[in-house]
C-alpha cells in the first residue's frame, strides 16, 4: 500500500477527519487507499495554532489511513472557498496542489516505520486488514 510521511499536527489532522486535504506543492499519479506515516518533526506553529499538545501526538510511525479521492490544482478563488477544509493560513500561491481525501481512520496501534519523501510503498502484510478493509469499501 502507499504511504506518505506527513509533519504532525498535519498528520493527526488528516486521520481525524479535521482536514480533508493535504496540500503538495506536486501532483501525485495515483487515487486510492493512502498510509498516513506521522514524520519524526513538528510543526510548531500548527501544533500551537490547533491546540494539539505535542506530548499526545505520534511520531514516526503509521497512524492510520485515507483514500486520495482526487487530486485538484488550486485557483486563488478555490484555495480561499476550501480553506476551511485544507487549514492553510498561508496565501495562495500557483502550482499548489489538494489532494481531496475520505474514508479517515486512525490505527488503534501505531506501527513504527521509517518515513521517506513522496509516495513509498509499505507492504500490505505489515497493515493490519488492510486489503479486507478496502475490499469491504469497494475500493480495491
């Protein structure tokens, strides 16, 4: 299964379901189940911004997953109609991407793993139910 290593609070935010969105500066080639590996650092401007103390986050393992649903490119216009979703303060800037995301859970058991930039692959033995789990949502 894919994974992608996402800084926390950001990470949190996405398995929670309180951010719909992640937001890439490049498109991915790929729609489907996703691995949300919580890197080893911390955004502490969001960590502040959202309340989210430090001590109850999880780093640099696999906390859940997500299904990558589409990928949009951002206009200015549509960055401000979704920022209540993707949770960027920053302004607009071109070619920035949202990658729009559902189907959230977070593992009852985080699994330690080591992060990498982009998409990388995690065996489908090592995630507990993960093929029964997308064969139950038809998303295989």
């Amino acid at each position: 299964m894919k994974a992608l290593t996402i800084k926390q609070p950001w990470a949190e935010l996405i398995v929670s379901g309180r951010r719909p969105f992640e937001v890439r500066n490049w498109k991915p080639d790929y729609q489907g189940w996703l691995l949300v590996h919580a890197g080893k650092k911390l955004d502490e401007q969001a960590a502040r911004r959202f309340n989210i103390a430090p001590s109850v986050l999880t780093f640099g393992a696999i906390i859940g997953k997500v299904h990558i649903d589409e990928c949009i490119e951002f206009t200015p216009q549509s960055w401000e109609e979704l920022k209540s979703q993707h949770l960027e303060w920053s302004d607009y800037q071109p070619g920035v991407f949202g990658w729009r995301l559902s189907a959230a859970a977070r593992f009852e058991h985080p699994i330690p793993w080591s992060g990498s930039l982009g998409l990388f692959e995690v065996p489908d033995i090592e995630i507990p139910d993960a093929s029964a789990d997308a064969s139950k949502a038809g998303l295989t």
